[in-house]
C-alpha cells in the first residue's frame, strides 16, 4: 500500500501514517478478525457479510503490501497477522470498548460474528477482578437476525483464552496456559445480541437464565462501562 504520495495526508505523524496503512474502509474490521485467528480468504468474507468481494480482496493485498497480514504458507487462501499487525491489538480493543457506547439496538440486517464476540470479549476482560475467582470457561451462543455463532471463553487467573466454537474457520491452538488447571465451572448462555450487550454493560435488571453464582463471576469478570458523550458538553483548552 502506498503511504506517500498523491494517496498520502501530507503529514508527517503517526496517526497520519497509520491511517494511510489501515484507514481504509473494512480494514480495521479485516484485522479484527484476523486478531482472533488465522483466516480464509471465505471465513473473512462469511464474517464480514456486506463487504464486496473486489473490496475484501484490494484490502487484503494493500494490507499485505504495508507489512500488517502475510499469507499462510500451509492453508490455501489463509492469511494471518504479522508481528505490526498483531501490535495493533490495542488499538483494536480501545475501539471496541469506546464504540459500545454508541451501539444501540441492531439495524435491519446488523448480526455478530464470532470474531466480533471475540474481540468484544477481551475488550471487556478485567483480569484484577478475574485473578481472585476459580477457573472458569464461558460459552456463549449468540443468535439473532438468521445469524448464530458460538464462543468459548477460558479464564484462569489472569488470563484469558477466547476462541470461537465450531465456525469452521482457522482457530489459533489454545494456550496451555489457559487449559491448566482446567476450568471445573463452566457457564453457558444463549443470548441475543442486544442481551449481551446488557450483560457485558452490567445491566442486572436484565434476565439471564444460568448458575446465579457463575453469573455474578462473569459480570465480574467482563464488563464494559463505555463514556457516552453528553450532550452539550465541549472540551476546555488551556
């Protein structure tokens, strides 16, 4: 991908840089689920529905071409992060957190994939809360508009392993870390995506059916307080 030039900013900063490698549309959402996993060129366009497939594939080659996603030598079509790609995690995981304050309810045709439940996931994992509390895995399946996806989550201690579940697309081996000792509480829940949304804001007015004490673990456990604007409010300068 070109980063000077006549598709440049002509600004010599970093965000300016950035934006010249991974603005584009889609990319951001092409490395989100690269994040989770290795990924067909099919697995992609399955979780990103409304891409175009001429769109999908000059994101993906520009992506390759600024250093951010390499193919997979083994896998027919894959392509995986790069080590710049995966250190855009971070920035990945602020969006993620920062935008569930303005999701609303979903539009018409609006669903989650796996990789987007994944992401949301670490987005909200808070590992203070999580280091006292015993092992436990979260499975989560989520359905709504014709859509149905399923994620398995492994929290011990600190750490937190995501995954999704029977996708059919090119998951990471799951860290030895995460599976030792293995989790002996698991919770599972069929959840809409507006009830997830619920869950993960704490909203406990909301009805979830489950374990009342795995319940309360995982609202411990995961939990986004997105800053909303307020209305009105402008910004001080010194």
């Amino acid at each position: 991908m070109a980063t000077r030039g006549a598709r440049g900013f002509g600004q010599y900063g970093g965000a300016a840089r950035a934006l010249e490698r991974v603005g584009d549309r889609w990319a951001l959402l092409i490395v989100r689920d690269l994040l989770v996993g290795a990924r067909r060129y099919g697995d992609l366009k399955a979780g990103l529905p409304r891409i175009p497939t001429n769109i999908l594939s000059d994101r993906l080659k520009e992506l390759q071409e600024a250093g951010v996603l390499r193919r997979v030598p083994s896998v027919r079509g894959g392509y995986e992060l790069t080590e710049l790609g995966r250190g855009l995690e971070p920035v990945i995981v602020a969006l993620e957190r920062w935008g569930w304050g303005l999701l609303g309810d979903p539009g018409d045709g609006e669903t989650m994939s796996a990789d987007s439940v994944a992401i949301a996931l670490r987005a909200a994992f808070r590992p203070d809360a999580a280091a006292s509390l015993p092992p436990t895995e979260y499975v989560l399946h989520v359905a709504g508009d014709g859509s149905a996806v399923s994620v398995s989550a492994i929290v011990v201690g600190t750490s937190l392993d995501v995954v999704p579940v029977g996708d059919g697309a090119l998951p990471q081996p799951r860290r030895r870390s995460a599976l030792e000792p293995v989790p002996q509480a698991v919770l599972e829940l069929e959840l809409a995506p507006v009830a997830l949304r619920a869950l993960l804001a704490g909203e406990s007015s909301a009805p979830f059916a489950g374990d009342a004490e795995l319940l309360a673990r995982f609202g411990a456990t995961f939990r986004i307080d997105p800053a909303r604007p307020t209305p009105g409010a402008t910004a001080a300068v010194a």
